[in-house]
C-alpha cells in the first residue's frame, strides 16, 4: 500500500515508490532465508520493516542492512549450528561422536530430519561394527565405532537434510609388537559426558556467539572477500576486478586485445562472452580460456568495425552476474564527404566547404591537409593543414579566369585519410551585379505598402548579400533610402525541412517541420510561416492563416470528411517569401489507418482432426480505422475427410497493408496395425524383427512405429524402440534361457493402432566346464620405512582464501602421520582438516589468515624408521574497500 499525503508534488520531487517488492519464500526448516527490496523516492524514503506474526527487533536473529551500491534493502534471518567434536581413540578401544541440535519450540509439530552418518563417503548402518543411538527428544545422536583400527581413521560426518557437520577419528598405532594382531579389552569414551560437561558446554556456547558475530557481520552487505553473502554461493565479482575490467581497451587496428575477469561462486559454472550482443565463440581471430577462478577474452587482428560493447556472463544454479566494457579500435579516419560546394568564386578568392569524414577513427580530426592543382599543370601545390572546425576553406591567391582543384585529406592522431578531390573551380570575373527587376505591390494599405522583385540576372561572379531600397513621392525628384545602407535588405528564407503530417481526423489535420537552414547572404533568417491548402479538384490555393506564425506546427480545420486535399508551408521575412514546400503526397481528411494485424496470439499453426469430426478456425484481427470494431473470421469444414489435409492461409487486407496467417490441418484417423511380425538371429545374442508396413503409411508420412518387449523372467512390457520409420529393428541383449515376446504398434499423431505380436523366440543357454590353476605362493616381506614419494610444495595465497597442501608417503606398516607448524602439532587442531588416504596426506586451510604463515612439517613414523619434510607458507594481504 502506498499513501500521498500531498495532492501537489513539488518540483523535482517524487512519492516513494517500489522499484522492486519483497517475493514469497517457500525453504527448508534451517536454511538461511533473506528478503530484498528497492524503492525510490525524493527525499531519500524511511523504510522499516514489519511482521504480521511476531515482532522482528530482535537483532540477533533479524537483520536489516542496507546495499549502497545495488540500492537494495535486505531482511536477513540468522540461525546457528552447532558441530560434532573431534574424537582421539586407542587401537583397540572405542571411538564415539556426538552432537545436539536444539529446538526452539517443543510443543511444536516438527519432524526432524533424518540424521545419515556417513564414514569416508559411505553410509554406515547399525551392527557389529557401528552403534548408532538416538535420545529420546530425538535431538542428540551418537555414532560408536568399536574395535578401532588404522584403516578406521578419517572424517565421519552427520548428514541432516542439506545441513552436514564432520569430525575426524584418529587411531594411534599400538607401541606394543607383541600384542599386534590379538584382541583386547573393548574401550570406550563419550564426548561431552561425566566431569567435562560443563566445559563442553561453556565451549559450545562461546562458538555459538561467534557464529552470531559472524553472520551479523556478513550480513551488513560486503563479506570479507567483497562478495555479497546471500546464504547462497552464486557467481560475484571482485571490486577492484570489476572496476579495472569495466575501463575501456583501447587497442590501434591490426593489434590484440584482452579481457580478463576474474569470479568466484559454487561449480559449475558458466561463462559466455558477448561483443554489441552477439556471443562469442572460438575460431581464427576469438579465443576464450576459462579456469576454475578466471576468463580470458583474447581478440586478435581488430579492425575499426570490432568497436563496441564487450560483455561477460555468469551463472550457475543459484543466479547470473553481468559485466560489461568496450572495445575501442582505433584506426585512420575515412575520407571527408563531398562533393565540395562552392561558396564564393569571385575573381580573387575561391571559397568552398565539405563535410567531415563519416568514422574519425575514433580520434577528433584535429585539421584538413589541402593541395590545390592549377588546371593544366601536372604539380600540386600544398596549402597545408587548417583547423578542422569548421569544415571550409577561402583560398585568396587566385588569377583571374583560371580554373582550380583541390584535394582534402582528414588529419587526427592516429593518421591522414585518404583524398577527397574537387571538381574545377573557376575564379570568376569581377563585376558588379545587375539591376534587379522593377519591383511590384503586392498589397497596399493607408500605412503599409508591400513590394517583390527578381533578382538580377547577373551577380557579378558573387552571392548577394542584400538589396537598398529608396523612394520618392510622385511629383518630386528627391529619393530618401528606405533602409539604411549599412543595412541592406536581406533574401527571402528557403524552403521548410522535414513538412510531414502529424496527426489527422475527418475534419482536421495537423502538420509540422524544422524551419529552413540558415544560410549568409542566400538563405537569411525566417520570421514567420504561411500554409496554404487547396482541394485537389482546384487549381488555386488559399491561405490557413491571415498573419505569419511563428511556431512550426500548424492545424488546419473545417475540412470535409473523407476529402483530399493538397497542403503547403513558406517560409517569410522582411526578404519576402520563400519557394513553397509541399507534402509529397495528398491527404485525406480521416484518421491515420492502420496496417490490419492479427491479434490472437495462441493461435494453432498446426492442428490434427479425425476423419469426420468438424474443422472449426477462429481469427481475430484488427479493423482498418477506429470507426470500425473488432471482427473476427471462421473456417468451417462440417465432414472432413483425408483429402482436406493442408495448409489453410487467412489475409486480412486494406488500403495500407496486409497481415497473413497459416495453419496446417491434417485429417487423419488412428493407424491400421502392421502385418505379420517374423523374428530372426543373424548375430549371436540379437534378434531381427521385421514386419509388413500398415495400411495407412503411404497415406500418412507421419506414421511411424513402436516396439515393445517382454522376456519370462520380468514380465513386464518395455518400448525397446520408437519413431522407426523402416520395416526393421534388432534387438540386443537377448540372454540364452529366457523366451521372448514382441509386439509392433503403428502410430500417428492420433495415437496407436492394435499391437501385432510375434511368434515366441528362445535358445537353450549352454553350460562349459573350465578348469582354474592356482599358481603357489611364494612369502615375501614387504615391509619398508616410510619415505615421501611427493614433497610438500611451496605455497602462497591470498588473505581470506583456502590453502590445500598435499604429499604422498609409502611405508609398510602404514606409518603414523603427523603435522607440524612452527614444530607445533596441529593434527588436533580444529582449524585445520587433516586426512591420510592411502598415503596421501592433505591438509585444508578454509580462510587463510597472517597468523597461518610460517613452516609446516609432515612426518612419518614406522617401526622401521622415520622420514619428514617441509614447506613455507606465505599469506598476501590484500586491500578490502568499503562503500
């Protein structure tokens, strides 16, 4: 709901408004939920949100932030898990995990999830070597692991619908030789049970407030490696990255040029690269190379027209992310455009201008290169450069009758163009200009006479820049000058640009234009603007308005329905009138028509009928003009048979244009069953239906057939085949044994016809005897110290990111793992995910931090001997910014 309390805005100002509203959310009990909203508004609108059940102010589970950068409001909800506990366990005792989930209502009707334990990626189950329990307010679970072993080492982890929480179990090897081998007695410990409970509890809740802490902090809008954290995992870029990326390339033709984005987001990702919209693959002259943390755009060979906009695409399964830059290629501009106008070709100067080149090259053109050939020489002689605005040129060292060429070349910093070349320019003779004609009234009041003239004949080789007039009084010789000389009376203007016709009805029309353009001593100012309209069964026309308009639009009225009528502007002042400029076509005295169109758009383009059911298409369209209604059309076939299969087009036609429409009907009927079905074995373990083709195919070529399978053992029918438009098939897989049945179906569009069946089909399986010789076993002692097959290897990342370290060690007995930072034990450490899986040795740094740095050690232990190595590691501390 939206209230204005004022009923007028003031300027500049706007009611707040919903950009974007708040969408329902339908999640799993535990997911992290947020809700998102953009409004605008002028002033900056307060938002507050609410809850129709319940209050939101508690802060540690409600959560308002505000994004400056996506201008978007956000409710997030934060809940919080706690996790199992890491569990060291004897060889010969017992290892037992637990951990507690809490429910916030207990009279609630809450089914919880079913808890899944899971030991090295594989589900475990209740027996003798596992003991799994659960209390009775179904919210602590245990998993015990009897008889411990070395090859019962790893991660053990509680699956709870899409939440998981893991643990590590280690088992120290048994010091005592003697002893290897045989059983003892059974231990067991408990985690979180006896005297440490409290502890455990204290720990629990500490952890706890720091999730909160971090989840509040997360929250705000920015994450700590500048990604927005939605709960999700969707495709985000780095600040700085985007804002380098969004910068222009700007590359000179015939060169390269590289993009490159580096993203984060859960796999599997997609990357697409686009160039004005049209996406991009690998050939020639595009290469893509995508990574599991970058993308890299490489255009080889650009040219001026690669210039426009580039763009990168993102997205996985939990949204898309765009961002774009440009491409700029420059090159050499084109030549400027001609022809060259001439200005003035008087007998000492030659003026003339041109229009600048259609593509700059992407640089401003700076100045034009001119060369001017005397007609009759065979040497050009350089002008120079010239400015390049504006776009002309008055060359004064002329001779008198001789005629002149030119050349005009661009000039901008990336090269000259190419040449635009004059036609012959004659330097005219000099003279003044002839008498105009004597002048007449045009019109006469008692204080106002209106007169026009001709222009003289000869100009003199120049342009008139203007008239004087002087008068006498009848009966005297003295003439007085209307106007001052300094001043002359100018031309009249030119013709109106652009006169169309804006809108109309059946008693009214309503034009427009652009005035004329204004041109020094040819073209002058316009003052005002006259329309004229004669019928088209007229000859003389007759003026709209009595007094000149000054604005550019103009409706005329009192016009007959239905009537042509042919229409005119001119343009006037104090020079007198300028050329008429009319439509270029007549009009009629009627509203705008408009081009039928068909306005149905769910349409059928194709229908299938049975043999004698009625065939019924309905289409609307769109009348002519606005006195008409909307109508419709209808195709009615009472009986159809085959015969009236085809293609069925409406045209809906008018004076302005015309729209057609297709639909295809096909009158068919459920298919006649195929022929006989014979069955044969060309190779072992196949066979080969064939059958007779039905009926109906050659009467509908999109009958088609389907096969179907069933054996003695599962008997149940099964489609082995479908769309087969042949006579044959073979089916594989057919075990010795077993009787097999088939059947053949023909089917259309309508549906299948009766199945043929074919005869029952079986071989006797055949038994072999063979005979197995057991080679004698020869001891052998494979025990060896242990040994790295692959070290450890020198690692550097960056802050806030996860580091995995790896090694491979051999050794028989298995030897006893341990890591080390800065000669400081860290398998017990919770920071660290350590694993050994058939000798190879990882450890896992979720968020790498300064305090991670230093020298790690692995080593390995036998009793046959001990071997170790080590590796630094180096965290680069990158700059966070924060809107």
């Amino acid at each position: 709901m939206i209230t204005q309390y004022v009923e007028v805005l003031p300027e500049g100002k706007t009611t707040p408004d919903f950009t974007r509203k708040p969408i329902a959310l339908t999640i799993q009990e535990g997911k992290l939920a947020f809700f998102k909203a953009v409004v605008t508004g002028d002033p900056k609108p307060t938002v507050t949100w609410k809850r129709n059940k319940g209050d939101v102010s508690d802060p540690e589970k409600y959560q308002p932030s505000y994004d400056e950068q996506a201008e978007e409001y956000i409710m997030q909800f934060v809940e919080n898990l706690s996790n199992l506990r890491h569990i060291e366990v004897k060889p010969n005792g017992s290892a037992e995990f637990e951990f507690e989930m809490d429910l916030k209502n207990p009279l609630s009707q809450v089914y919880l999830y079913k808890i899944v334990w899971m030991g090295k990626n594989v589900p475990l189950e209740q027996g003798e070597k596992y003991d799994i329990t659960v209390s009775e307010d179904k919210l602590i679970h245990k998993l015990v692991v009897k008889d411990c072993m070395q090859l019962d080492k790893g991660i053990y982890a509680a699956l709870a619908g899409i939440k998981c929480s893991s643990a590590w179990l280690i088992v120290e090897a048994d010091n005592d030789l003697s002893m290897r081998g045989k059983k003892t007695a059974r231990k067991t410990t408990c985690a979180g049970g006896g005297e440490d409970l409290e502890k455990i509890v204290k720990e629990q809740q500490d952890q706890l407030q720091k999730d909160i802490d971090d989840a509040a902090h997360m929250a705000n809008g920015i994450s700590e490696d500048g990604a927005e954290d939605s709960g999700l995992d969707p495709p985000r870029f780095d600040l700085d990255a985007l804002g380098e990326f969004s910068k222009p390339v700007i590359v000179r033709a015939g060169e390269k040029a590289t993009f490159k984005m580096p993203f984060m987001g859960r796999d599997p990702m997609k990357v697409l690269w686009y160039k004005e919209d049209e996406e991009l693959l690998n050939d020639t002259h595009v290469k893509l190379e995508t990574t599991l943390q970058h993308s890299r755009l490489l255009l080889s060979k650009c040219q001026r027209k690669d210039t426009g906009e580039v763009k990168i695409k993102i997205k996985n399964e939990f949204g898309t992310i765009e961002a774009t830059s440009k491409l700029i290629v420059l090159d050499r501009p084109t030549p400027p455009l001609g022809p060259v106008e001439v200005i003035e070709g008087s007998a000492n100067c030659i003026e003339f201008k041109w229009r600048p080149p259609k593509d700059d090259g992407g640089s401003p053109v700076t100045n034009y290169n001119l060369e001017r050939q005397q007609v009759g020489r065979n040497s050009w002689k350089k002008i120079g450069d010239i400015p390049g605005d504006p776009q002309s040129y008055r060359d004064t060292d002329v001779d008198h009758g001789r005629r002149y060429c030119y050349r005009i070349r661009a000039v901008t910093a990336e090269g000259i163009s190419e040449m635009l070349e004059s036609e012959d320019i004659k330097a005219g003779t000099k003279a003044y200009p002839g008498p105009p004609a004597p002048p007449k009234v045009v019109s006469a009041f008692k204080d106002c006479i209106n007169l026009s003239w001709t222009a003289p004949t000869n100009t003199g080789g120049t342009n008139i820049v203007g008239y004087n007039l002087e008068k006498r009084k009848k009966g005297s010789n003295i003439w007085s000058a209307v106007n001052p000389v300094e001043e002359p009376i100018k031309g009249p203007p030119g013709k109106v640009i652009n006169l169309k016709v804006t809108d109309s009805t059946y008693t009214t029309v309503s034009l427009a234009w652009t005035k004329p353009t204004e041109e020094k001593g040819v073209q002058d100012e316009v003052k005002g603007y006259f329309v004229e309209i004669r019928p088209i069964e007229n000859t003389e026309w007759s003026r709209c308005n009595n007094n000149a308009i000054t604005m550019t639009s103009f409706t005329i009225k009192g016009l007959k329905s239905m009537a042509m009528y042919w229409v005119r502007v001119i343009a006037t002042n104090d020079g007198g009138e300028g050329e008429p400029q009319e439509l270029d076509n007549y009009i009629i005295a009627m509203p705008p028509p408009v081009s039928p169109k068909i306005t149905d758009s769910k349409l059928k383009t194709f229908m299938v009928v049975r043999i004698g059911y009625s065939v019924r298409v309905n289409i609307n369209f769109k009348r002519v003009t606005i006195s008409n209604t909307d109508g419709g059309s209808q195709l009615l076939i009472p009986t159809s048979e085959r015969s009236d299969t085809g293609i069925y087009t409406i045209v809906v036609k008018n004076m302005v244009g015309q729209e057609t429409f297709s639909v295809e009907i096909r009158v068919t009927d459920d298919p006649k069953p195929p022929g006989p079905v014979e069955l044969e074995e060309n190779v072992r373990g196949t066979v080969t239906l064939s059958w007779t083709e039905s009926p109906d195919e050659k009467r509908d070529d999109r009958l088609h057939y389907m096969v179907s399978k069933r054996d003695s053992v599962k008997q149940t029918w099964n489609t082995v085949a479908d769309r087969l438009f042949n006579n044959k098939f073979t089916a594989c897989n057919i075990l010795p044994g077993r009787e097999y049945y088939f059947r053949v179906y023909a089917k259309n569009d309508m549906g299948l016809s009766e199945p043929s069946a074919s005869p029952t089909w079986g071989t006797e399986k055949r038994r072999e005897k063979f005979t197995v010789t057991v080679p004698l076993s020869v001891a052998y002692n494979f025990e060896t110290p242990p040994s790295f097959l692959v070290p450890l290897k020198i690692h550097t990342a960056p802050e806030g990111y996860e580091c995995y370290m790896t090694c491979a060690v051999r050794g028989d007995p298995a030897p006893h793992i341990t890591w080390y930072r800065d000669n400081i034990s860290i398998n017990t450490n919770t920071n660290y995910l350590i694993s050994n899986t058939c000798g190879v040795c990882s450890m896992l740094i979720l968020r790498v931090d300064t305090k991670d740095m230093g020298e790690y050690k692995v080593t390995a232990e036998n009793p046959l001997g001990r071997a170790e190595c080590s590796t630094k590691l180096t965290v680069r501390v990158t700059e966070i910014l924060v809107f």
